[in-house]
C-alpha cells in the first residue's frame, strides 16, 4: 500500500460479561502491529477497539452479581478492558463502550433507514437460542450434551445448553442479499481471509440466507427499536455498528468518509457475523461493505479453545508479568501462524523468549555497543556498511513490509529475524575482539562494527511495531534520533544516526532462569 492511504483497522468490540485473557489480547496485538506498520508508512491511520455492553447475557451476568448491567460494564471497562490495552501496549486511536450516546443514536439512525426503506419487517420467530453466542442456532450448530447436560442439546462453541425462544420479532431481509454477498466473495477473492475461513463463508451463503430476527422483546437490556420500544435491537445488529458510529456515521459525514471502510480483525468463530450478516447490513443502507475481513485462529490450551467458562483463560498480566509486554507481543505473532490455531504453553514461551529475544535480539545488540565503546570511545567508525548485510536489510525491509500486506504477521517477523540471525552469524565470523588487537586490522574492525551498528538500526526500525519498548531504548543507543516510529518503516534500510552510541542501561531482555518463573 502506498504511503499516504487511509487504513483503518478494528477489533471485534468485547463482551464485557468477564474479564480478559490471552485470546482478546491476541487480537488486540495483531491488529495493533499492523496499525502500527501503517503509521510508519505515513498512512493515515486509525485503530478502534471497545466493548460491547448490551446483550441478554450482560444482563444475566448483572442480575448474577447483584448490580446494574450499566454498573457492572462501567466496573469492568474501566477495572479490566482499559487497563489490558496498557498490559500489552496497545496505541488505539479510540475505545467505543456501545452504551454511548454516540452509538446509540447512530445505531437508531441507521435502523430507522433501513425500515423506512423496507428492509424490516415484522414477524414471529421460534428457534434455538445460545445466550452465550446471543445467536439463534442452527441444528448443525449443536450437539448432544455429555455429563451434566446429558440430554440436553448444547452449542457446539460454549458447550452449554441452548433455550427454545418463541418470540415476536423484527426481521432484517437478510435473504435479499444472497447474491450480491457472492458475488462479492467471487469478485474480491479476498474479501474474506484466510482461504479456509473464506470458503467457509461461501459455502453457508450458498446453502441459502433466512432472514436475520433483529429485536428482541423478552428483556430491555439494549438499544430501543426507534419506531417500536417495547423492542430492543439484537445486540449483534447494534455491536457490528460500533465500526461505522465511531468514525461519524450518522454525526460527521468528513470523519466517515475519511476512515471507512476498515480491516476487521476477528476470531474465527465470530467471521460469519462480520462477512455475511455486516456487509448485508452495509449493502441495504447503500454504504461501502468492509475492505477485508481477517479471522484468525484460536488459542488453544491443553488441545481446548482457551474459554473462562472451562476455566482455562489466562489473564494477560501473568505473561506481561514476567516476559514483559514486548515478549507478549512477539510469542504470539511469532510462535503461531496468524489465521491458523495455534497452542499456548509456558514452556514454548520461555524458550522462544531466550533462544530468539534475550539471546538472539538482546544479546546481539548489548554486544555491539559495549564493543563500540570499548574499541571507538562510543563514535561510530565512518566506514561503508558491508554490501551482503546492506542487500540483507533491503530485503529484509521489502519481504517484511510485503508480508504485511498479506496479514502474515509471522511471515514479517521472520524475514526480519534474518537479519538478526545474519548479524549474530556476521560478529561470529567477523570476530571484531581478534581485530581490535591487531593495528593493521583497524580498517577491517571500522567496517565491521560499523555495519553491525547499522544493521541494529535497521531492526529497531523494523521491529518497532512489535517490540515498541525494547526498540524505544535501543534507537538512541545506536545513535537515532528522533522516534524510532517515526522512521518509515518501509524504508529501514535508509536510516542513518548520529554517530555515536550510548551504553544501554540494562539488557533489552533480561534473562529469565526457568520456566518455572513463569508459571
């Protein structure tokens, strides 16, 4: 993408009936990087995240615990959702709690269009209902319940029980949009990423669309229906909005027109909201559908997706804890491919950590400046940077920045690491403490670190969006200036500093003895 685009990108808006773990922390890290990125191409950038608040399961949780939903959201946004965007570093441009007025009015406003124009209609409505999903669901969608549910059918994703709700409904003629929504997936192959959640989506369109029920009259936790408020609006109908009432739909037409429309990034399970149900929606109110929609695999823990109601969620903050929030990023962009399951252990966690961060990044990195400052008082040697490193950090910059482009955030992060490995491999060789003690190898030594020293340039460059802290304090130790993001990214390889490197206080990742630390 040239620089100068306007790229927005979104996370799913969560459920704030609990607190989080790893798995929205996944997704808030993989959508954060590549805003990051963006911003440091010069695009004009903006990341949302937020909460969804409304819902049938918001206010069970509520009543459970003896509050107000409104209550128990304000406790668990401001105690909870907030602070994990601090645990793992997340630069969101704006937050949006569907509780406020700016999306509630919006979502009435766009409501209120659609019926008016015929897309809603009135009816009646009998079927299985998972709270859990806040979904109505399809037989193939559950199965038989074992143990405690013996003999009840329970949804195939929360494994609890589903209610047969028999309700007076209004209908969004979903149906309708049938064709067009394939012919979307036909001519933007890549409307839908990865392939196997794309065929996914296809092949549900093509088994036929029933119309979507998109009120409801049983609770009045929710958005009022504008023509009608003994109904509430289903809460997906109000959260898929939250991506158009936050940049202006309804309220600001400039800020519209200037951020939509986005890059989902969702989890896989959530994918055929975002790609049938959003876009229909989007089409019947004559707005642009999404740029793409990306879902990404799970968290896997002990072989189970990782879920509070199995208690096996993790809470962020007992990695960032230990590793830090830098190593929270990099484990799980790098250890699992984006788009694919991947499994969490604590083990893999702490080898990665000081295989390819405290020894492979850190170590290089402390090396190369205390040798610097041992052998050129800290001055930089002003000599040429060798031609194989300097070809490596022009293809390292061009695959990585390409593998941007395609959501492979794994992909990045290794084409990077070549260069990393390169410059352990290139000291090993090189061996600049044997140099320094011959006179006659000076020239060789000035070459040699001086393109160790530019090489390490070129990483905090690259590596910023992912390691934001350790690249903050190792810039100016190589003689940057300015923000290390500020750099376009890319254009790494361009980068030249100052002259002189400064000794880092500390190592940019500490090691860590066992992983028994950890856990």
């Amino acid at each position: 993408m040239p620089a100068g685009d306007s790229f927005y990108i979104t996370t799913p808006i969560f459920y704030v009936n609990d607190v989080p773990h790893i798995g929205h922390a996944y997704t808030e890290v993989a959508a954060d990087v590549l805003a990051r990125f963006h911003r440091q191409r010069g695009d004009d950038t903006w990341l949302l995240t937020g909460t969804d608040e409304h819902g049938q399961k918001i206010l069970r949780t509520a009543v459970a615990n003896d509050t107000t939903p409104q209550a128990w959201a304000d406790q668990l946004v401001e105690s909870a959702w907030k602070p994990l965007l601090e645990t793992i570093d997340i630069r969101n441009d704006d937050f949006i709690r569907t509780t406020e007025p700016r999306h509630e009015k919006a979502v009435a406003t766009f409501l209120q269009r659609l019926y008016d124009d015929g897309h809603i209609y009135s009816g009646e409505y009998e079927g299985y209902y998972c709270v859990g999903c806040e979904e109505y669901k399809q037989p193939d969608d559950l199965q038989p319940g074992e143990g405690e549910f013996l003999g009840a059918l329970v949804c195939k994703i929360h494994g609890r029980p589903v209610e047969i709700l028999k309700e007076k409904n209004y209908f969004f003629r979903m149906s309708a949009f049938e064709d067009r929504l394939l012919d979307l997936y036909e001519t933007r192959p890549d409307f839908v990423q990865p392939a196997s959640v794309r065929n996914e989506i296809v092949q549900f369109v093509k088994q036929g669309l029933a119309d979507l029920s998109i009120s409801r009259s049983s609770f009045d936790w929710g958005i009022k229906v504008p023509w009608d408020e003994s109904h509430v609006v289903y809460v997906w109908f109000d959260a898929l909005l939250n991506y158009v009432t936050a940049v202006g739909y309804g309220a600001d037409d400039e800020q519209l027109e200037r951020r939509w429309p986005a890059v989902h990034i969702v989890g896989k399970d959530i994918a055929r909201f975002h790609a049938v149900i959003w876009p229909a929606m989007l089409m019947a109110a004559d707005l642009e559908v999404p740029t793409a929609v990306f879902g990404h695999g799970w968290l896997l823990v002990g072989g189970e997706k990782m879920s509070k109601s199995k208690l096996t969620g993790i809470a962020p903050a007992q990695i960032t804890d230990t590793f830090g929030s830098d190593a929270f990023r990099y484990y799980f962009l790098s250890a699992i491919t984006f788009g694919q399951d991947g499994s969490f252990s604590w083990e893999d966690l702490s080898a990665r950590y000081q295989a390819e961060l405290a020894n492979g990044f850190g170590n290089l990195a402390s090396r190369v400046i205390a040798m610097v400052i041992k052998y050129f008082d800290g001055a930089v040697p002003d000599a040429a940077v060798d031609a194989p490193i300097a070809e490596l950090e022009r293809s390292a910059t061009a695959a990585a920045n390409a593998a941007i482009d395609r959501f492979a955030l794994g992909e990045s992060i290794a084409e990077t690491w070549k260069l990393v490995d390169a410059l352990n491999l290139y000291i090993t060789e090189q061996e600049p403490w044997a140099l320094a003690k011959d006179p006659a190898q000076r020239d060789r030594l000035e070459a040699v670190l001086a393109t160790a020293v530019h090489g390490l340039g070129t990483l905090a460059i690259l590596l910023s969006p992912v390691l934001p802290q350790a690249t903050a304090r190792l810039w100016p130790a190589v003689g940057g200036e300015g923000e290390v993001d500020a750099h376009p990214i890319h254009e790494a390889y361009s980068w030249s500093g100052n002259g002189t490197v400064t000794a880092l206080e500390s190592s940019l990742f500490p090691r860590i003895e066992t992983a028994e630390d950890a856990g």
